[in-house]
C-alpha cells in the first residue's frame, strides 16, 4: 500500500516488547481474518528493536536469541512489495506454526495477552516524509594499514594500523550506529518504511565494526605467540 509510506508506527514505552512480538506472531496464527496493517508493520518494526537488544545484551540473547533469529528468517522470506496481502499473512502463518510453536503464546493465554496488549501499539499518520536516504551517514570505510593510502605503514606491527586509530574507528562506528538507534525509537517524522532502510545501515556498520575488531584480535593473538 502506498499510503503506507505515511504512517507511523506508535509502540507504548512502558511495552514489554519480547511479549508483543509473541502476542503479534500469536495473533496471526489464531486469528486468520483479524490481521492488520497495524499489526504487521508492528512485528516487523519490533523485530528491528528486538535485535538490537539481543546484540547488546547476552542474557536476553540467550533466552530468546534463537527464536528471534528463525522469525527474522521467516519475516525475510515473505514477500511484501505489493502490500499486507492475505497471501503474505498466510506465509507467516505457516512457518511460524511449524518453525516457532514454542515462541507462540499458548492459545489457553491468548485471550488475556490479546486484553493486555489492546492499545498499545496503533498507526499515526505523520506530515513528515522522514528521513531522505541521502541525509544517512555512509558505511564506514575501514582502513587496513599501508595498503590503505590514508595510513601510514608502522613497520614494527608488520603494517598494521595503530591501536589510537583502531580505538578511534570503533568508536566512530559505534557513536554512529547510536545515533541511528536514537533515530529509529526517538524521531516522531520516521516511517516504517524508513526506519527499516536505517536498519539495514545500523546492520551495515555492525559488519564492519565485527572486521575491525576480530581484526584487532588476530593481530594480537599474533603478537603474543
């Protein structure tokens, strides 16, 4: 839907947003003819915070990692360019009942969840168009010593870049991938469609942040043996 473009979508802070995402997925296994636009642009945007949390922190990665990473699979191989369509909605049904029946809310709870969870997330239209993509920051560029013309050659660590400029890189990196953060749960004008193409850099980053750090570890490990 194109008028989609110029929705919001409104979560409630005080949302525990592990259970949503259950309640979410549980709502389109139980009830067939009762799935919304709200509700699927809502378990795809809360995907995207999900993650990010369980990239954060291990605890929570560890209760729910696994089942977050199967719905991030089932979610990517539905086909949503033409719309919410009921044979989208389908598709979710299916996997989600055979790959994540133990992520679902047992349907004897489903009721009281469905109470609990009524208005705490909706869709607002918004006068702003959101962010251009023009206006994101690049990926970063990592350097990878004397063969990148932007560093110097050290040869006393066989052409490996400084720790200062390594330090200064990762936490460039990381004061970026903040901000878009702060981008995606805090600015009112963002879309659901923008706040996934900003995902999709925050994931970019992530990439080379995981370089230049296993980077930084081998060179280590090098050195000390």
């Amino acid at each position: 839907m194109k008028d989609l473009e110029f929705k919001v979508l409104k979560i409630s802070k005080s949302t525990k947003k592990i259970s949503l995402q259950r309640f979410l997925l549980s709502k389109i296994v139980y009830e067939k003819n009762e799935i919304t636009e709200r509700d699927i642009l809502a378990i795809f945007q809360n995907q995207i915070s999900l993650q990010e949390k369980a990239s954060r922190e291990k605890d929570f990665s560890s209760k729910f990692g696994n089942s977050l990473e199967e719905l991030s699979r089932i979610l990517k191989e539905v086909n949503l360019s033409e719309g919410f369509k009921q044979k989208a909605i389908d598709r979710i049904r299916g996997l989600a009942t055979s790959r994540l029946s133990g992520f679902l809310i047992p349907q004897r709870n489903y009721s009281s969840f469905k109470t609990r969870f009524n208005g705490t997330y909706s869709l607002v239209y918004s006068k702003s168009e959101g962010i251009p993509t023009k206006d994101l920051p690049p990926v970063a560029y990592i350097g990878v010593g004397y063969k990148d013309k932007g560093s110097t050659r050290k040869e006393e660590f066989d052409a490996s870049p400084d720790w200062k400029d390594v330090a200064r890189s990762v936490s460039n990196i990381e004061r970026i991938i903040q901000e878009l953060q702060e981008r995606i749960f805090n600015e009112t004008g963002i879309t659901g469609v923008e706040k996934l193409k900003i995902a999709k850099t925050i994931h970019s980053y992530r990439n080379s942040l995981k370089r230049i750090t296993s980077s930084g570890s081998s060179q280590r490990s090098s050195k000390e043996t």
